[in-house]
C-alpha cells in the first residue's frame, strides 16, 4: 500500500470513535455481513461511521493490508481494530461488545 493510501486510512479509522469500513453504507449495507454489523451497532445504539469500501478500491485492499484482517467488513473503535462480522457478532452476544464500546465513547 502507498503513503498516501495509508494516511487516507489512518485519517478515517481516526475520523470517529467508531468507524466501520463495509461494503454499502449504514442506510443501505451492499452485504449480509455489513448488513449484521449495522444492525448490532443499531441495536447498542451507538453513533457510528461508515466508509464504503465499494467507492474506493484502494480503500478496499489497502484496509485489509492495514488491519492484517482480509475480509470486510472492519470495525475500528478509538482507532483499533475490533474485528469483522463473526467477532461482533460473538462479542455482541457474550456482552462484552457493549462494555467494550460504552468505555471507549465514554474516554
């Protein structure tokens, strides 16, 4: 991945506490795996952004390279990388999704 295409990255992951990199948007997921993440981040009711990774196809491989993770979707929460569909998905259901991110938009 280019500089460039880094910085673009960092400056998203860091443009809200929680970000998620999916394929479609929040109102309109192209997926049923970014289908699944909007809904358990609608069902926590946490605010959230979304990058389309279908607009930008440097996003869309560079996001996989960054994250060392190769599928999307990708959820970063205060700059980290949380994990794609499967994990929130286990950490929804364990609770620990929800204490996890009512720490970070508290901090």
């Amino acid at each position: 991945m280019d500089a460039s295409t880094k910085q673009r990255i960092e400056e998203l992951v860091s443009s809200s506490p929680i970000v998620v990199f999916m394929k479609g948007s929040k109102l309109m997921p192209q997926c049923g795996f970014s289908n699944n993440v909007v809904q358990i981040l609608h069902a926590l009711g946490v605010p959230f952004e979304t990058f389309d990774v279908l607009s930008d196809m440097e996003i869309r491989q560079g996001i996989k390279e960054f994250s060392n993770w190769p599928t999307i979707p990708q959820v970063y929460v205060k700059g980290e990388f949380i994990g794609g569909s499967d994990i929130l998905i286990e950490m929804y259901n364990s609770g620990e999704l929800r204490e996890q991110l009512e720490v970070a938009l508290a901090s």
